[in-house]
C-alpha cells in the first residue's frame, strides 16, 4: 500500500501539464511567493492572492475543476508583479498574461458547433491541431482484432510538427518520462510485496505499459488486473478517464489507493451477484441487453490514497475498465469509496437542504433514508449501470460515434440505471433496504431537486453546463420533467416568490426513467450522434436564468462551499537496520498548504516545459 501510494504521487505532475500547459510554471511561481514573500500578509491582496494559490492547488491548474472555467484572481497584475519582484521569483510571458487575460477561458469546451479541441485549453493537442484533424488521425488507425479496439490516443498527445500529425507517447523515455521512471520504481516495489500471484501479474504488465507506451499492453494489463479480485488492497493508477479530452480520447492521469471493507463488501456484494437479473430485467430492448454477464465485481473500499485527477476532489464511486469489449468479454471491478462517501454525508448541516425541499415529508425522507438511497444510487451506478448493455455489431466506440457527448451520455446511461432499479421491491428482496419505497421516493426527490435545481449553484449565473456529470444530472431531470407534464408527474411549485420541484406520482416517474434508459441505451448501442446532440442540447445545457438568479440568491446565506475536497493521510514508512519496512505510521497534515507545498518538494519530477 505505501509503495502504491508513492507512485501514484510520483505522477501528480502530469496531471497538471496535461490540464493546462502553462500549469507547471504558474503553480510553482506562485509557491515560490507564497513562501518567500515577507511583506505585508495582513492586506487585501495578499489574502486574494492566498485564496487563488489555494483555488489553483484545488484545481490542479488555473481551471475550475467543474465548470472549467479560467479562475479569476481578486488581485491585479501589478500586485503580481510585485510580489515577483519582492521574492526574485521569474513569471512572464504567456503564462503570466494568462492568468489575466481572456485567453484560453475555458479548460474543456464542448460547446456544439464550435471545434471543441481548439477552444480547449487542455494539454492534449498542440497548437494548430482541430477536431477534423483528430478526427482524420484515428481513422487511420486499425487493431489487430477489430472486436477488441484498442484505446488509441489514451496516452499521447497529438501535435503538428512541420504540419504533419504525430503522437508523444506518454512513457519511460517519452512524454512525461521523468515522472513515469518514478511510477515505476514505486511499482516494482510493490510488485515485490504482492498479496498474490494475480496481483503481481497486474503489476507487472502496468510497469511494461509504462515502459513500452504500448496500447495492447495497456488492454493485457487491464484484463489481468480485472481477473485480479483477491486480496486486501487495491489500485488505480495511470491516464485513465477522459472527462478533459472534449472528443474523449485521452485520459487524465490519477491513482487511488484503497483497502477492502469487509463487512460493507460483504453485505453489498449481492448487487454483483445478481448483476444478470438486473440485466434481464431492465427495460432495454432485447438486443441490447448482455445475453451474459460475466466478471462483474464490487467492493466497498476505504481510500489510502489519491492523486491526480483525483485529488483534492474524488470520485465516491469507480467502475473500471473504460473499454467496452473488455467489460463484456472479460467483466469489471466496481468501488464505493466507503470513507469518501461518508465523510461527504456527514459534513455540513441541513440547513440549505430545508431551503430547496418542496415540504415536510421530503425533508423527512430525505433525513431519514437519504444516506443510504445515495449509497445505493453510487452502487447501482458503478456496479450495474457502466456494467449493462451492448453495442451493436459494427458500432465504433463512443468516442467515435458520439463524440464530445460520448461522457455525458454514459454517465446519465449510468444514472439512469440506478434510478429505475432504486424505486424496486428487488432491493428489499436482496436485503439491502427495509423500505424499498421510501428509499426511492428519497432518491428520486433528492435527484430532480438537483437536476433541476440545486446543482445550479456551482455555475456563475448566465453559464451554460459544461461539466459531463452536470450536464447528465440536468438532461435526466429536465426530459422526465417534461415528459410527465401532461400527467402532472412532477410538479413546479411558487410559494412566496421561491420555487420547488414535487412529484406526485413516483411511479410515473419509475416509468419514466425507464423509457428514457432505453432510449440512452439505444443512442449508445446504435452509434446515434444526432439523438444524443438533441437529447444533450435540447434538455442538459442551457439553464433558465430566472430560476438560476432565485438559486443563487437563496443561497448566498450558506456560508460552506458548493465543493469539497480532501487532506491525504501521509503514510510514513519505518525501516530498521537493513532499509526494510516495519511499520508505517499515519499522520495528517497540519493543514491543505502545508500538504500541497509538501507534494511540491518531494514529488517535484516534471520540468516546467514539456
């Protein structure tokens, strides 16, 4: 676990370059200030430019992390400059004017008619490079077997040299090279403690991806660490999901840690062994549907660990592998971050919740069996939604049907999956609830307030929903709304100038859900880009401004923010005479600045210019 734990720090560099190529330098000019300055620290600017360093470590770049917008600092570009002067630390150039300017605004655009890839600001593609080009690029590509595609463009990134198209393999040698020879000592050390032999086959074929940059080591890895289900102690580490790709090729680098949960694992195992029955019985059309499921596995796990794309902000749920002919020929390993998700449901109070709910019995779910339906929607989601479905014969990857929709579909696919399942007496059957229709009716009421509402916090009023997650939240919610009106299924309500959302008849909705999944399901299996644009477009993207600018006003008397994120735990290894490991003791950083500047000297692999 500490050997994993280092090497998925060892790479934390990347993931600021690839958000963002300026990244690098900004971050550490602004440390070099943070620690050198002597001035006066008790000022307005000093303070504004406090918060921004934090705003930027937060976000693993000068990009909000959700919206992706370009944050914007409270202080002026000659505060800067002193600061710079006053500490004889060097910024200039682009990646000083950026931080000010309105250049690169938006980390990932994917708004339609636009070429997403050069409105982007992330790192993936050099300059000059458009959507048509990317496009171009792939289609030249072919795997060896054409039902197992290989994930290309995962890890490269795509440049013009001289006006011809090239890739820069991230690997030992390549791209990011410095930090990747990290990665893999740590790796090695781990693979010499393996709990197993499966473990350490996994292992070993990551160290010969990281090494080679091959793409069907990348495959062979992930089929061996699918298959490697024993032991106490789990991973991910490497360029992963492609949420910052705006055609989703190319994955963000993150590493997550994490040790089993035994009892919350043996209790929620029941979802993965009946992960066929919920495929039978989901309302997909037949030839959709996985005739057999195989290899579906899901833990409850406690996080050691993370880095990268998933640190300081973490996911509370990960199904893994991406690669669809993987998931349906070989299987999928799900988590619940059991610690993560507690930690969410136990911070803050109730007081912006008894704002947004429609009445009392809604509160009164929602206090009640709010907890567990939001454990159960993350389950469902994880285990049985990224798990179900097919494409059909001949349909490309999604990436290449439905381009910069690819991830919002799929994530709302998930969602959907979970939903229709949370409001079943099936779950009651399987142990996992003794209310089955209380813990719905909580799900469903905590979803479309959300979808429709809530949500819009973390958006600055007059911004379209950029984020995937965001946008799935929103489409979900808005088409079942819209679709039940002739039935009154949900309900929008004023009172005293403020409003609410209430359903009235949740099996309607039940229903509704259901034919909403079919069609998602349909628009992935059938590769259909102009239902997904119209879905997407029509339903998860713009926002009623009336409702925003009420949103937004009701709560500004909330002081705590509309996102969290989390201090690591360090782990410290004690060695006896010999240099070997006997213990390791845990402690925690006295604060978010403390362990920020602390990654920065030790894990400090990466040159500013890559």
């Amino acid at each position: 676990m500490y050997y994993l734990t280092q090497a998925g720090l060892s790479g934390r560099d990347i993931i600021w370059d690839q958000n963002y190529k300026h990244n690098l330098k900004i971050r550490k000019a602004l440390e070099q200030i943070y620690t050198s300055y002597n001035g006066d620290k008790t000022s307005v600017n000093w303070k504004a430019f406090e918060v921004y360093l934090k705003r930027v470590w937060f976000s693993n770049g000068i990009h909000h992390h959700y919206s992706n917008d370009k944050l914007k600092p409270d202080f002026t570009s000659d505060y800067l400059k002193m600061l710079l002067d006053a500490t004889g630390t060097k910024l200039d150039g682009d990646a000083f004017n950026v931080i000010f300017n309105n250049d690169d605004t938006k980390k990932v655009n994917l708004a339609k008619g636009i070429d997403n890839v050069a409105e982007s600001a992330t790192n993936f593609y050099g300059e000059g490079v458009t959507n048509d080009d990317v496009e171009e690029f792939y289609k030249t590509k072919s795997s060896p077997d054409p039902t197992k595609p290989l994930s290309f463009g995962l890890n490269s990134q795509l440049i013009k040299d001289d006006g011809v198209l090239k890739e820069r393999v991230y690997k030992s040698g390549g791209l990011y090279g410095q930090a990747i020879d990290e990665i893999i000592k740590w790796i090695e050390l781990a693979k010499g403690e393996a709990e197993n032999e499966a473990q350490g086959e996994a292992l070993g074929l990551l160290i010969d991806y990281y090494k080679s940059g091959d793409l069907q080591t990348w495959d062979d890895y992930n089929v061996a660490w699918t298959a490697a289900t024993e032991g106490n102690i789990d991973y991910i580490n490497s360029f992963i999901e492609v949420y910052n790709d705006p055609l989703g090729y190319r994955g963000s680098y993150e590493s997550i840690v994490q040790i089993k949960d035994f009892d919350m694992s043996k209790k929620m195992a029941v979802l993965s062994d009946n992960a066929q029955w919920f495929e039978d019985n989901s309302p997909l059309m037949e030839e959709h549907k996985k005739k057999n499921v195989v290899g579906v596995t899901y833990k409850v796990v406690n996080v050691a660990g993370e880095s990268g794309d998933a640190s300081p902000s973490t996911p509370i749920g990960v199904n893994l592998p991406n690669a669809n002919w993987i998931r349906t020929a070989v299987g999928s390993k799900s988590v619940s971050l059991g610690n993560i998700v507690a930690a969410y449901n136990n911070s803050g109070g109730s007081e912006r919740l008894k704002e947004f709910v429609h009445d009392e019995e809604e509160l009164k779910l929602e206090e009640t069996y709010g907890q567990l339906a939001d454990k159960l929607h993350t389950a469902l989601h994880e285990v049985v939604g990224h798990a179900s479905g097919r494409l059909n014969p001949g349909v490309g990857e999604t990436k290449e049907t439905l381009k910069n929709y690819a991830s919002t579909l799929e994530e709302g696919r998930a969602d959907l999956v979970a939903l229709y399942y949370l409001y079943d007496p099936k779950l009651q059957e399987l142990g996992l609830v003794e209310d089955w229709e209380k813990v719905g009716k909580a799900a469903y009421d905590g979803y479309i307030r959300n979808g429709l509402m809530t949500q819009l916090i973390r958006l600055k009023l007059g911004d379209d929903v950029e984020e995937a997650h965001m946008r799935n939240r929103q489409w979900v919610s808005a088409w079942v709304f819209d679709k039940g009106q002739a039935d009154n299924v949900i309900e929008k309500v004023t009172r005293d100038g403020k409003t609410f959302y209430n359903i009235t008849d949740y099996a309607k909705l039940h229903k509704l859900f259901g034919d909403l999944l079919r069609e998602t399901q349909r628009i992935k299996s059938e590769g259909d880009f102009y239902a997904v644009e119209a879905l997407v477009e029509g339903y998860g993207v713009k926002v009623d401004q009336d409702l925003h600018a009420e949103v937004l006003n009701r709560n500004e008397q909330f002081k705590s923010a509309p996102y969290s994120g989390f201090v690591n735990p360090v782990l410290v290894s004690v060695t006896n005479e010999n240099g070997e490991i006997t213990a390791i003791e845990i402690t925690q950083p006295d604060s978010f600045a403390e362990q920020m500047l602390d990654y920065s000297r030790r894990y400090n692999f990466l040159p500013t210019e890559n």
